[in-house]
C-alpha cells in the first residue's frame, strides 16, 4: 500500500493529467453525468414515494368501499332494476367467510351521496352538515385526529346508544366563537341534543370525511331515524400482504350470492378500491428508480470506458517514458499501479463531483416543491445508496483500468527506447 503514498507516483499522476487536460475533463463529465442522472432521478422517484406515503399514511393501504345498487340484470324470479339494500348480517358473512379481510366498519350516512344534509343549530347559529353513523372500528381504516381534551366514539357509546356526537372542524367554525371550546357543550341535530365528545381535525392527506361531517354511534343513529339493520355501505381494509383486487372480488361475489343476485351482474354492487390505486402509483415510483439505476449504471459505465480509452493512449503516448523507467529498474507491478491509481483516481473524482452537483439539483426540487398542492415530499436518496453507487464507481474505475495497466506492463524496456 505504500504506493498511495509515493509522492512520485502521484506527480507522474498528475503529470499525465495535464498532458490531456480537455479529454479528461469530457470523460470525467460523462462519468459524473451517469451518478447525477441516478440520483436526481432515484432522488426525485423517492419524492414522490415519499409524498403518496405521506397521503396515504392515514387510511389503511389495502382499503375499499363497497355499497349497494341495483341489479342490472333479471335472476331467480327477480326482475332488472331491483334495489338491494346492504345489511349488518352483511358485516359479519363478510367476517366470517372471508378471512383475507382485517378490518370491516359499516356506516350510515345523511348529507353525503346525493342526500339531505342535517340541519344543525346551536344557540343563534345554525348549519347543514353531514351526518355519520359509526363504530369505533372504523379509525382503523381512517385515523381520526381528534383536537386534545376530546375522542371519538367508543364501545361504551355504542353498547348505550348514547347521544354523543364528533364534530368536524368547519362545524367548529361555524358555530362556536373562536375561544371556545365544544367539548362538553350540546348541539341540536335534527330535533335530538348531543354532547359533544370531541372535535375531528382533517388530517394531511386522503381522508374518507370532509371537516363538515358529524359523527354519532352507530346505534344511536338506529333508534333516531328508525334504520334497522340497513347500512349504507361499508367501509373494509384488507391485510397488507394479500391480493386486494382479489379481495374485492370475493366480497362481491359473496354479496351476489347473499343477495340472489345473478353472478354475472357486475352492476349490482357498486365499490372503490384505495389499495389498488395505490398499488398503482407506488409501481410508478418503483418504475422511476428502476429506469434511473439503469440509465446511471449505463452512463457510468459509458463514462468508465471512456477513462480507459484515454489511459490507453496516454500509455501510447508515454511508450518511451515506461521503457526509460523499466529500464531503470521499475517493476511491472510499480507500473502497473500507477495507471490503475490513474483510473480510479479520475472515477472517484467523477463521482464525487456527480454526487455533489446530484445532492444541489434536489435541494432545489426540494425547495421548489415545499408549498405545492402535490403528492412529493423530501426527494433524497439513502446514503447506503449513494456509498454503493460510488463503490461500483471505483470498481469499474480498478477494472477498466487494468487494460491500459496491462498494455503499458507488456512493453519491452528495449523496445520503448528504440521508439524516437
């Protein structure tokens, strides 16, 4: 290892350098292009990764809605066009005959989908509001972030039918002064008073409720407006290692079966998987890191290549200068490190320089993207990446360079002086 520090063998280094000054500053361009171009682009692939994750951090990944239409389609003495209502009894089928289901909440709704929204007063103020039926399940499949001091509906609220009610936070707006605090206080919905139990804070990111939705139990929602067993439609995440599209599809056949509803009547139940758009966009982002760890490593490798061919012509150049120092007494393996020091040398350079001038374009993007109403957060790359990168960089570099290290070793001392 004591070549690496021969102040000679480093002078000869850049000796050589300087003697083709131009066409080593191109190749260590094409080199360093080929790690800019695979971190900027894994960079900005890991951006967008980052802000789907960021979307969908608050609803389970592999979630659906699933709901009841009308069959298109005549079956079992039933004509087309008959209505179908989903059902509790539906909720639990589903539990038990499906095991690839985690998480299954079904819910009842007034104001949203095209109904009448709840009217809804406190003191001199009044609104119209969305009006939710729920279990405590459902913050399984959608977190709700609850302002401190309050909570969502619990077991207890359920087992006792109590009026209690979740307020969202336009609600909040609308009808409390700005220092006060709902907690505890009573609104009338309809003609029935709640209490308020909490305030749900829309959180960044997809969300299943809007900041005008109310939220009550289940089983209140039951005995208030006469419902029964009947639910609007159901709310279901699946495990994160299962096929959810498949899923999905064994959800509405069973519900077909459930409803005597002809097997072919795709028309019958309606449903909106969240798992298999994301799914969608997350291979996106994979597609993106996959395309920039081609281009890189192919441009690196185009760069690489172009170092060798310039050490091999710097060893052209320089026959009479190795023959002189063979003839003094150098040794091939002396000689040979010197043009392998050289190769890697310049692809070190190269990275460095790519890796730095890669890390100012996403500090850019970064900069650029902070405030804007679009899914990318964050656009880096892992540091065990990045090392990696230049690793391969630095092995390429000793590779290629044993071709011209080889050409100047095989030149006979003898033969060198001879040239003029």
């Amino acid at each position: 290892m004591g070549f690496l520090f021969d102040r000679n063998t480093w002078q000869e280094i850049f000796g050589s350098i300087s003697k083709n000054r131009t066409r080593t500053i191109i190749t260590i361009i094409g080199v360093l292009w080929g790690i800019f171009i695979y971190i900027a682009l894994s960079g900005a692939a890991k951006g967008l990764d980052n802000g789907f994750d960021k979307v969908f951090k608050t609803v389970a990944i592999n979630s659906m809605f699933v709901w009841a239409q009308s069959t298109s389609m005549p079956y079992d003495g039933f004509k087309t066009g008959r209505p179908l209502q989903l059902k509790l009894e539906d909720v639990k089928t589903i539990q038990n005959r499906i095991p690839e289901v985690q998480y299954i909440a079904p819910r009842i709704t007034q104001g949203d989908f095209g109904s009448e929204p709840v009217y809804t007063v406190r003191g001199q103020k009044f609104g119209n509001y969305i009006l939710n039926g729920d279990y405590p399940i459902y913050t399984k499949i959608s977190t709700k972030k609850i302002y401190d001091g309050g909570r969502f509906i619990n077991q207890e609220d359920i087992d006792q039918a109590r009026k209690v009610i979740v307020i969202g936070e336009r609600v909040e707006q609308e009808l409390y002064n700005k220092d006060e605090d709902p907690v505890g206080t009573w609104i009338r919905v309809g003609s029935v008073y709640f209490q308020v139990i909490g305030v749900h804070k829309l959180a960044q990111g997809v969300s299943f409720d809007s900041d005008t939705a109310m939220f009550i139990p289940f089983t209140t929602y039951q005995k208030l407006y006469n419902s029964g067993d009947n639910i609007g439609y159901m709310c279901i995440a699946a495990y994160d290692d299962v096929d959810v599209v498949q899923v999905e599809k064994d959800i509405k056949t069973l519900l077909r079966n459930i409803h005597r509803v002809d097997p072919k009547d795709e028309r019958a139940f309606g449903s909106f998987n969240l798992g298999e758009a994301f799914s969608k966009t997350m291979g996106f982002a994979d597609g993106l890191t996959f395309m920039s760890l081609v281009v890189g490593i192919a441009t690196i490798l185009a760069g690489v290549i172009g170092i060798g061919n310039i050490l091999l012509i710097s060893v052209k150049e320089r026959t009479k200068e190795l023959g002189v120092r063979r003839a003094l007494g150098a040794t091939p393996a002396e000689v040979r490190n010197q043009i392998v020091m050289e190769s890697v040398f310049l692809t070190l350079i190269a990275g460095i320089l790519g890796i730095i001038l890669g890390a100012g374009v996403l500090a850019l993007i970064n900069s650029f993207t902070k405030d804007i109403d679009f899914p990318y957060t964050n656009p880096t790359v892992p540091i065990p990446y990045v090392i990696g990168a230049l690793i391969i960089m630095v092995v390429l570099g000793t590779l290629i360079g044993l071709i011209p290290a080889q050409r100047a070793v095989s030149i006979r001392p003898i033969e060198a002086l001879r040239e003029e």
